[in-house]
C-alpha cells in the first residue's frame, strides 16, 4: 500500500507540472517545480544564506559594484532571463555560490585568488549556469521525489500531515548553499559558462587557467580552500581538458580585463593582512587563547579600522572575558560601520541580557532574528517571554532553539521539556506492559525526557474476573533519573484469556521534573 500510495504521488506531481525544456541545454526534462516556486526560494533563502556565511561585505561598497557589473554584463547575455542578483560575502573562504532562481554571491577570499576580469566572469558564468539550467532546482526535485515516498508513508502509518519543510529557514538555506552538484551539472555549467564569456566579451581561456588554478590548490591540499569552492565544485584535470576543449570551438581573443580587475580589487589586496590577522585571532579566539586573539584583533584594527568584523571580534573576545560592557562598545562600533549583519545584534543583545538591560536586550536579539534565526537568541527571548509569565510564547521560541544541535540549543530543548512534560508527560515517558510468569501485570516505564523525573501516576486499564472494565491510578515512587528504566508489579491479574489481554490499556497521567 505504501508503495502504491508513493508511486500515486510522485505520478501526480509529474502530471501537475510535466516535461518542459531546459532553456539551457535545449534537453526535454521533467520539471516538478515551476518557475515561480523557483525563483521564490531563491528570494527567501539569499539573505539567511549570506548572513550564516559572513554577511555581505561593505567595507570598499566599489568591490562588489564591479561584481555586480560583471555579472549582470553575463546575466544579460545567459538562456534564460531570472532576477538575476550577485553579492560578495565577507569571508575568506574562496568559495561562490548560486541559489534557485539567480541568487548568486562570491566570497571576498575568492576575489583575491583570481588574476583578472574574465577569471571572475568564469565563476560568474558558472554559478550563472547553475541557476539557468535549474542545477539547484534539480536538486530540489529529487528531494521532493524522496519526500513523496516519506509522505505516503506517513499517511499509511499515521494518518498524519507531513510537512517537507519541518526545519528551520536557515537549515534550508544551509543546504541549498551546500548541495553537491553531479559531474554532468559541473560539465554543463562549464561549457555554457564559457559560451557566456564569449558572448559577453570575454577570453574563454581564462576558464582553462581558472581550472588549472583550482586542481593545483587542491592537490597542495589547503584547508581553506577545500573547505570551500572545492567542497561543491570539485576541480580536476578532466575539467581542464574539457575547457581547452570548449575554448577550440569559441571565437578567439576577448578581453582579459587584467587592469581593471587590479584596480577594483586593489582594496581587498590591501587589506589582505588584516583578515589574516582577524581569521587567526577568530581561531585563537575558538582555542581559548583570548591574549593571543585581543593581539590579533588589535593588529587587524591597526591595518584597517573601517572593517566591522574586526571591531566584533574584540567585542567577542571581552564578552568571553565576562567584561560586558567593553563588549558592547565593539559591537556599536561594528553597527557604526554596519547595520546588517546579525552576529553584532546577537553579541550585544546577549551582552546586555547579561548586564539586565532587558528592553535594549530584546530590542537586539530580535533584530538579529530578523536578519538570521538563531538558537542563541531564540533561547534568550524564550527566557524573557518565561519571566514576562508568556508560557506559549516561552515554548515556541525554546522549540525552535532546540532545532539547533549546539549546546544552546540542547539546553533549549530541556528548557522547553521543563514547560511541557506537566502537559504532555505521554510524550517524554514510554511505558510498556507485560505478563510475568504467573500471569500477573507488570509495567515498566522509561523516561526519555533527557531530565529526571517524579510525581509520575498512570491509570490502568484491565478486565477484572467479572468481566468488568476497570481503571485504577496508581503512583510509581521515587525520582527516574532521565535515560532510567523502573519495572514494577501491578497486582493486577491473573491475566488469562485474549479478552483480557486485549482489554490491557495503560495512560499516563501526570508527571513532573524532579528539581
């Protein structure tokens, strides 16, 4: 029946949307998802997606204005018109990205690695691709596929409603981000990236020195760099021959646009010390060694004082020093410097939490929601809605914390156990019954609540030697410690006939957290 109901499904979704052409390859595919869902995804998910990276960079705004110059040049020549958008993430990570849709973006640690215009008009291109000939949708798709059979499942089992989208925004956004293409999805975006080179002016060839700059950094195996581009793109020395191969077929010549692209860049290669200093400090910071990471801080802000990840890293390193207020007076001047990027609001809002400043508190944690959910500030306005005596409000922000598998969010998640287990003690509490040897009814109870538990009292249910249905309540003594078992008699019994037996019920009645 399962299988049925699945293939039921996924038969109706290819009716409802069918085969369509892909606007790239001229190839007949089946598309489960239109256009318009498409683009969509792209719009809700590009900010969450830049914010969890780095967030956009704004220290020379003229970077990413010749971006987003050069990338609208390829947009404009591409097989398929989206609302094309390209942005540059402060992180440097060299790695670039394209969202459903056309939601496009580079990191500032890939801007500094390539050598002229058409190198960035051949990762442009690429990701460009990807969003033209639905690579990401594609991907979207077979995950709608697997979800279908999951959804008959469900509806077989439980009768229930399933929800594809039972996670948080930011947890979408993170694996659209991420999503591996295939070797064919690689190959296309590389061919027909070139062919928008080409179009729009540029020397194809550059692709090929791009490839071979990629397979070099990858076999020397820095960290940086295969925790990035290469993670999604893997380079190798069969895409540099398939390039040389494209570029044969390509008009020769085009621009390399060398000088135009040192001087856009010239900032970035400025400043490229100081972001050495600041990941080296973020990395201190992480190990534990704050002297080392406030040296490192103080050394980035000396070479380049307008960058506001400099001055939060100093917030950051006073705020693990428990110096809150020397805290906040970083993290205003990186809002100074800029106002979008939620990790200055959540460090401030916490800060201030601490300090007992909780209107200004609020104000900043759920700004730095508006900009990325995260399981901090879900938690600390979970904590505020609980002493403002908000209990509905308290759980739903504790829910969506626990969604977060952070320690924040684990401690989140018994917040909200704390709150609910007196409601609905039956969904934290298993219990099971049994017949021992002479018949009788035993129980045995398990608490899952992840914190101990007492004051638990059940009702069972049971025909007595009348025939009569009965229900008694009964207390089991003593705390369960969380992840305990405790089996106990009854007295109830003997059981003997099926009757009886299918007559056995058991609810729990109530339970509370052992403090």
């Amino acid at each position: 029946m399962m299988r049925w109901l699945a293939f039921f499904l996924i038969a109706a979704l290819f009716t409802l949307t069918g085969c369509a052409v892909n606007p790239v390859t001229g190839k007949n595919e089946f598309a489960l998802i239109g256009e318009s869902t498409e683009i969509n995804t792209g719009v809700q998910n590009y900010q969450p997606s830049r914010q969890m990276q780095g967030g956009d960079y704004t220290t020379h705004p003229q970077v990413t204005r010749y971006v987003q110059q050069v990338g609208q040049k390829l947009a404009a020549v591409s097989d398929r018109q989206l609302p094309y958008e390209f942005n540059v993430i402060n992180d440097s990570t060299p790695n670039a990205w394209a969202l459903p849709g056309g939601k496009i973006a580079i990191n500032r640690g890939l801007l500094v690695e390539l050598d002229n215009e058409a190198e960035l008009a051949a990762v442009l291109g690429h990701e460009i691709v990807h969003a033209a000939a639905r690579h990401g949708a594609k991907g979207m798709e077979r995950g709608m596929l697997l979800q279908g059979a999951v959804l008959a499942a469900s509806i077989a089992s439980e009768n229930s409603e399933y929800s594809a989208l039972a996670t948080s925004g930011a947890s979408i956004a993170a694996q659209l981000v991420n999503q591996k293409y295939g070797r064919d999805a690689e190959r296309e975006s590389d061919y027909y990236g070139m062919h928008y080179m080409a179009r729009a002016g540029y020397d194809p060839s550059a692709a090929i020195k791009l490839q071979q700059t990629f397979v070099r950094l990858s076999e020397g195996r820095e960290s940086n760099w295969l925790t990035g581009l290469f993670a999604s793109h893997p380079p190798s020395q069969e895409r540099v021959d398939a390039n040389r191969q494209t570029a044969a077929t390509l008009p020769q010549g085009g621009t390399l646009g060398i000088k135009s692209y040192q001087q856009a860049m010239a900032p970035l290669l400025a400043d490229r010390e100081a972001y050495q200093a600041y990941d080296e400090g973020r990395k201190a910071l992480s190990d534990g060694d704050t002297p080392l990471a406030l040296a490192l801080a103080e050394k980035a802000l000396r070479l380049q004082p307008a960058e506001a990840l400099f001055h939060s890293l100093r917030g950051d390193i006073r705020f693990k020093q428990q110096r809150y207020d020397d805290a906040i007076i970083n993290y205003d001047r990186a809002i100074t410097r800029n106002d979008s990027y939620f990790h200055y609001y959540l460090q401030r809002g916490l800060a201030k939490k601490q300090l007992g400043q909780t209107n200004e508190a609020r104000a900043d944690l759920e700004k730095s929601n508006a900009f990325l959910p995260t399981a901090p500030a879900q938690a600390a306005l979970g904590q505020f809605a609980l002493q403002r005596g908000d209990r509905n409000l308290a759980k739903k922000l504790f829910a969506s914390a626990a969604q977060s598998s952070s320690a924040v969010g684990q401690q989140a998640r018994l917040d909200f156990v704390r709150l609910d287990l007196s409601e609905h003690p039956e969904k934290y509490l298993d219990i099971d019954l049994a017949l021992d040897r002479s018949g009788y009814l035993a129980m045995a109870l398990t608490n899952n609540s992840g914190l101990p538990v007492d004051t638990v009292v059940v009702q069972i249910q049971f025909l007595d030697n009348s025939s009569r249905l009965r229900r008694v309540q009964t207390s089991i003594p003593g705390t369960i410690e969380r992840d305990a078992s405790r089996t106990l008699s009854t007295g109830i019994g003997p059981v003997t006939t099926d009757k009886q037996r299918k007559a056995l019920g058991v609810k729990i009645l109530q339970a509370d957290i052992a403090e």
